[in-house]
C-alpha cells in the first residue's frame, strides 16, 4: 500500500469514526458555499436581470441633431453602429409636428415614430386596443380621446399645413396687391388664420381674422372688434405688439407695431404671428395636406404622452413631405460605464449628432448595482466568518476527544508534521465535499431568488465549481491551524500518564 493510499484511509477511517461532528462541519461549510456560490451567482447574473427591469422605465439614450445638419434615418444608423447589436434592445425614431383638426377648429402635437421600435424602447406604453399596424392608423393619448370623444375605431381628418413663412421667407410673397393667409396657435392652442390684402406700396389694405375657438368675448375679439383690426390698415409686414416687440419688427416704429385687445394678449399675439407667416393665399392652399385616420388605439401613460398623436413615421412623412427626424430614444442593455463610452463615440463621430443619456434611468441603476455589490459582499464575508468559527470549534473538539491517541502516536514516533498532515488533509477534504455540495446547493437558491425576484431563470457558471471547491478548502484550511496547533503541542508523557 502506497504512503498516499495509506494517508487517504487514514483520513477517512478518521472522519467515519467521528461521523456526528465531522458532519456538523461539514454542513458548516456547505452552508458557507451555498451562500458564496449562490450570492456571486446571483450578482454575475444581476447586471442583466436589473438591466432589463430598468429598460422598461424607458430609454436610456438620446440621439439629437447637433444644429449643423438635421437628423435622418440615415444618420441614425450610422450612428448605431458605434453600439454592439447585442446590446441594443430597441431604437425610436420621433419626429413632431402641429397638426390641425379642421372639423373641430383644434391642433394637437403629433408624432411619428416606428410602432414596433416604441414596444421596446417605451415598455410602459399602456395601450387601449392595439398599436398601428396598417397606413393611416394613429395612437391617440388618453387626454385628447377625452377631449375629442373618440374611441377605438372613430375615424378623425388631420390637416397638416406648414407655417414656413418665416417673416423673411414670406417676404417674396409680399406684393403690391397680394392676399396673403397665415394662421398661429391662439390661447389653449387653438389655431385661429388672418387673411390679408396688400395696397400698391405693400402696405395692409384689408384684413379678416377668424377667431372662432377663442374665448368668447375675449380672445373673440381679435376677429370681430373693428379698432383692432382697422389699427393693421396702412401698417407694413413685418408686425409686432406694442408691448412685446419683436426682433423682427423695428420697435417702437409705429408703421409696425399695433396694440393687443385688452385682456387677450395671446390671441392678439396670434394675431400678429400669423401675418409675420403669412404666404400668398394660392402657395397656402396648394401646400395644406388632409387625411383621415383610424384610431387603433388609445395610449395611457400617465405623463405627457397622453397628450400626443402617433402615427406611423411613413404617414407623417408623407403628410409633410419632409423625412427628417427631431430625436431618437435608445434603449441600451450596458453598464453605466459602456454607455457612456458608446455615448462619447456618437458625439465625436463626424454625423453632426449629439447623444445624451437619461440620468434618470442610467444613475439608479449603476447606484443599486454599486450597492448590491457591497451587500454582497458584507453577506458573505459574514457567512464565512461564522464558518470558520464554526470548523475550528468542531476541530477543536475532535482533538480533545483524540489526546490519548496523539499522545500515543507520539510516543511511538510520530512527527509533528505528519499530525499536521493529518488533521489538515480531513479539514480540507470536509472543505472540498463541502464545496461541491455548495455549489449545486447554491446554484438551487440563485435560482429560487431570481425566479421570485425577477421572475426569470439564471443560468449556471461552470466556472463557478472550482472556484467555490477551492475557497471551501481554503477556509476548512484556516479553520484548521488553531486546532493543529493544539494536537501539535499535546505531550505524550503527560496524556499517557492519564493527566
């Protein structure tokens, strides 16, 4: 028989004889592994569970134009390709405009973006009905269902009629003779259109304002009080109130300021913007684009969004006749760190993009992250700790009942090294059994946790094994010195003398 065989049934014969401690030590450290090996686990596979629990409060990322060139398609996924495949869960393309509602005299913010991007990047979209599938089918919040009386299925006509016009580049259009029409946001939003006549020298010769959708006898006023409409007669394009001057308009020059109606000074101000806009009454209606829509569905959110209009970016573009984008909602599976680097890649690219991350996404979830990581590992530095108390005392024991048999071992020859031997081989074969049944033990409570925390399974580490089986054996190690010590320092002469 080999030393090593020898030493191995010793060990065992050892462990056997004394079954009732060594197994106290034993579950001791199995205890010890399982919380190790179940903790990491859970910690290596937490990044991800949390990563998609915090994806469905929203986007992480923002992409907006920088000013020197408009966002597009195009752009946008050039700039994907600074950011893995993997990592992406979704990216939403918005682009807003005001479009009107000719039958009920209203104008709402609409948007256009891709439906099926918005389920993964805005998974806290409640919706009534469905989302848009089909061309001409719109999302309709919940506060403008209210407000228009319309359900799933209600058809609606939007009109989509640009304001352009800036004050220089509707100044081609201001001739001697001409009839202009414009049209601004009054008070609640509601639009309200000028139309207007220039004389020979360009000046304003006639004007009508329909005010309907204002408050009555307030911002009415505008359409129907004469001294305030006469007041535009003989003034010159462009106009500002006489307490607001514009930049557009020289202030103070009285040939272009006029004065608000006494308590309606947005609908006044309407007023003056849709003359600044004001293009040729043929360009106005050749340029005004109506459809009618299917509602799908009626979003619920509880913010903002419950006050827009979705449809799909393909109707908006085809409304508007304009493909751009204003911004682009990114949902990014990466750590705090990843996505500022993915972040920093996109603003120094050469696309005239500017990418921004939504704080209130990315900074709780690196700050729970930063925290969990500490618990665990307070938790297991605690556990480990109570094991090896636990080990040493159970060690300690096995040698005060084994004194006679150390001392006579002893006195017989035995070198201290081999008790050392000894004592530390059963330590660290406890440690290694312990490790084993830790791991499979450990693997069983990440799973039961993830299951019912964040209701999705985890999967095993094979790594994991050795490294638990190891740190096992080296805390049964450790555990073992105080107890070597002792056996080690046991006279023969005085154990045998029965002292």
């Amino acid at each position: 028989m080999t030393k090593r065989k020898m030493f191995f049934r010793m060990i065992t014969a050892s462990l056997l004889r004394r079954r009732s401690r060594m197994l106290i030590a034993l579950l001791s450290i199995a205890v010890g592994a399982t919380i190790l090996s179940g903790l990491v686990t859970i910690y290596i596979d937490v990044p991800r569970q949390m990563g998609a629990q915090f994806r469905s409060y929203g986007a992480n990322m923002i992409l907006l134009p920088d000013g020197e060139a408009p966002l597009t398609m195009d752009s946008l996924q050039a700039a994907l390709e600074a950011i893995p495949e993997s990592e992406i869960v979704g990216a939403t393309p918005y682009r807003y405009v005001r479009l009107d509602m000719p039958s009920r005299q209203q104008s709402f913010t609409s948007a256009g973006t891709d439906f099926s991007q918005v389920q993964k990047t805005s998974p806290y979209f409640s919706v009534e009905g469905a989302y848009p599938e089909k061309t001409r089918e719109v999302l309709i919040g919940k506060e403008i269902a209210k407000t228009l009386g319309v359900k799933v299925g209600s058809s609606i006509e939007l009109s989509y009629k640009p304001s352009a016009a800036s004050a220089q580049g509707a100044s081609a259009d201001r001739k001697a003779g001409a009839s202009l029409t414009g049209s601004a946001e009054g008070f609640n939003k509601v639009p309200l259109t000028a139309d207007i006549v220039l004389d020979e020298e360009g000046k304003i010769a006639s004007i009508e304002v329909d005010s309907t959708g204002q408050t009555p006898g307030i911002g009415s006023l505008v359409g129907t009080d004469r001294a305030f409409l006469d007041q535009f007669i003989g003034k010159e394009l462009p106009l500002s109130l006489a307490d607001a001057a514009s930049s557009d308009a020289p202030s103070g020059d009285p040939d272009h300021t006029v004065d608000a109606v006494s308590g309606a000074t947005v609908s006044s101000q309407a007023v003056v913007d849709a003359l600044n806009s004001a293009v040729s009454s043929e360009e106005a209606v050749a340029i005004e684009n109506t459809e009618h829509f299917t509602v799908a569905g009626i979003l619920s959110t509880g913010g903002e969004e419950e006050g827009y209009i979705y449809m799909s970016l393909k109707d908006l573009q085809r409304l508007t006749s304009d493909e751009t984008l204003d911004v682009a909602e990114l949902s990014v599976s990466a750590g705090a760190e990843e996505l500022e680097n993915y972040s920093s890649a996109i603003t120094d690219s050469d696309l005239h993009i500017t990418s921004r991350l939504v704080k209130r996404v990315t900074r709780p979830e690196a700050s729970v992250l930063g925290k969990l990581q500490a618990l665990v590992f307070l938790v297991t530095a605690v556990v480990l700790l109570l094991t090896m108390i636990c080990v040493s005392t159970t060690m300690l024991a096995v040698v005060s009942e084994r004194r006679r048999e150390i001392g006579l071992r002893k006195a017989l020859g035995a070198s201290d090294g081999s008790i050392r031997k000894e004592f530390l081989g059963e330590g660290m074969f406890l440690g290694g059994l312990g490790g084993v049944l830790g791991t499979i033990l450990g693997f069983g409570f990440a799973q039961l946790v993830s299951i019912n925390v964040f209701g999705s399974s985890i999967t095993f580490q094979p790594l994991l094994l050795p490294v638990t089986i190891l740190v096992s054996m080296a805390i049964a190690a450790v555990s073992c010195q105080l107890p070597i010590k002792r056996a080690v320092a046991i006279d023969p002469a005085i154990v045998l003398k029965g002292e």
